[in-house]
C-alpha cells in the first residue's frame, strides 16, 4: 500500500505537467474571457462535482466543519491565488524560464517545508534528513533546469533586445514572492484536513476525503482568479471576446485544461491523504518535479529545444537532478 500513494501522485503529475498545452491555444479569445471560463471550470464546477460523487452529504460535511478552519482554508487559496497573478506580472522583467524556475524552486520548497515543521518534534522523526536532503537536492535540479530555459531562450532569441531585462532584482523580488504564495495551495490544503476528517466520517473513502478539502480550498482561490479576469475584461473593455466567432477550441482547452489542472490537483490529495501526516510534506515537492519533467517532455515534442544542444543537455542534467530528489523524498516517508 505504501507505493500506491506515490503512484497516485506520480500519476498527478503527468496531469499538472499537461495542462499548460492548453494554454497554447486561447486564440481568437482574449486571455482574461478564457481564464474566467478555465476558473469556473478548474475551482468551482469540476471539483464540486468530483466530491459530490465521492462524499455523501458532502455540503453538509462543508456546512459542519469549524468555521475557523474553513476561513483558514480559503484564506490560503485566495493567497494561492495571489502568487498565480504576481507569476504573471514577473514573466517581463526576467523571462519566463527563470520566472518559472524561482517560483517553482520556491513553491516546491515552501510547500513541503512549512507544513513539515508544524509538525511536532519534527527534527526529531527519522524522516527529516531525507526530506531536507530531498528538497535541497530539487532546489539544485529546478535551479539547473532554469538556468537551461534561460541558455536556451538567449541562443534562439539571438537578439540584444530579447535578451534585455528590464528589472532583474524587481522581477526576482515578485517571483520569489509568487512562489511563496503559491506554495500556500499545498498548505491550505494541509490545513483543511479537518474537513476530510469530516467527510470520511460521513462515509467518504479516506483517499476520496481529500475531494471536499479542495472545494473549500478552491474557493478562496477562484475568488482572486476571477476577480483579476473580471476587473482585466473591464479595462480591457473585452467582453465581447465571449462572442468571437471561431472559439469552440479555445473554449474546449479552456475546459480541457480545467480537466487536467485539477484532476492533478485531485489525485494528488488522494495520493497525499493515503501518505499519512507527512502526506502534505512529502507529496508535494514530488508533484511538482515530476511535472516540471513532465512539461519539459512536452516543449521538446513541440520542438521547443530545436537548434539549443548544449542547453538541451544541461536540461537533462536538470531532470535526472530532480529524479533523484523525488527518489530520496519518496524514501522519507517510507522511514516515518
């Protein structure tokens, strides 16, 4: 039973790793019309549906958890939702390669680490070496991947103008600050724990007590999501981007997307909620390497390292880095 979790997150990561292709293909929509329908899709409608199926009762369940818990839970989401925006607006002053790098870094690290020492005597369990060890072994390759987005955007780039970096303190400044904030989906989740608590008293599966965890958490974070997507169609004064004729495939990976995002938010739990106490911990990092390898697997079927060898080679340098770290982060929970 103890690989069945790690399969369950390995699994997850496929999915997290995928979802972006959709992202490739908003156009002729307007990115705010098609962020909204993702929203609606990814936060609200998937997982309610997913945990009505798997949690009898599942509004009651919502209804009778600790209020304090609940706000918590989607306090967190909310500033989850923060970091996903600040992603954004770090992109124009480093590039994305290294935006991504720093947040994902970030978010792995935080992610894992501040749940581990809430945890009481946690320098204590047998765990703990490997879990630091894990995670600063992931910082190395997710640093290394970075650096090869970046060798690789400067080589086919070419150009002094695309090289330039408007800000390169203020846009490291706002990516390490998204990848804080990011890493708080993972901790809001670890928070909720008490809602699966409740709906497995309820007759959930312990594995399927993680679904009404992430519809409280998701609230807080569509909250933002939508918010942004709403105030950027009135500045933009975009509304009519709904309208565009021609966008039944934008609207379908808009929700296809949705699919994958949180499919791979909700497998994970599952995965997380079988691996005990140090679920949230462990889980975590390992979903976000194993999909960070995954989503360089799709760029390079996409051609996107054509004509970069050398970065390429760093690159897989990076990946068998961070294969190791999930390697040694999966042995910590089989010591705990």
């Amino acid at each position: 039973m103890e690989f069945f979790p790690l399969l369950l997150v390995i699994f997850a990561s496929i999915f997290q790793g995928s979802f972006g292709l959709g992202m490739k293909f908003m156009e002729p929509l307007k990115w705010e019309a098609w962020w909204l329908v993702h929203s609606i899709f990814a936060m609200i409608l998937i997982p309610t549906i997913w945990a009505l199926f798997v949690t009898p009762n599942l509004f009651s369940v919502v209804t009778n958890a600790p209020i304090n818990v609940k706000l918590l839970a989607m306090a967190f989401g909310a500033l989850w939702g923060v970091g996903g925006i600040m992603f954004g607006k770090s992109i124009p002053y480093i590039g994305i390669s290294l935006t991504y790098g720093i947040v994902m870094g970030v978010c792995s690290a935080a992610g894992s680490l501040i749940p581990f020492f809430t945890i009481e005597n946690a320098t204590a369990l047998p765990a703990f070496p490997y879990i630091i060890g894990g995670v600063a072994i992931m910082l190395i390759g997710v640093a290394i991947t970075a650096y090869a987005g970046v060798q690789k955007d400067k080589l086919l780039a070419g150009t002094e103008e695309a090289n330039k970096k408007v800000n390169l303190k203020t846009g490291i400044v706002i990516a390490v600050l998204s990848g804080l904030l990011s890493a708080f989906l993972a901790i809001g989740f670890d928070k909720g724990r008490p809602i699966g608590e409740i709906a497995e008293s309820a007759g959930a599966i312990s594995r399927n007590s993680s679904l009404a965890i992430w519809v409280v958490v998701l609230w807080g974070g569509f909250l933002i999501n939508a918010l942004y997507a709403v105030f950027l169609l009135f500045k933009n004064n975009t509304w009519n981007s709904f309208a565009t004729p021609n966008s039944g495939k934008a609207y379908a990976w808009s929700i296809g997307a949705a699919v994958l995002w949180f499919g791979a938010l909700g497998i994970y739990g599952q995965g997380a909620t079988l691996m005990g106490k140090l679920g949230s911990v462990v889980g975590w990092p390992i979903l976000l390497g194993l999909s960070l390898i995954v989503g360089n697997f799709w760029a390079y079927l996409n051609k996107e390292w054509e004509g970069a060898k050398k970065p390429f080679n760093t690159l897989l340098l990076g990946l068998l880095v961070l294969i190791i770290a999930v390697i040694t982060i999966g042995y910590a929970n089989s010591v705990s």
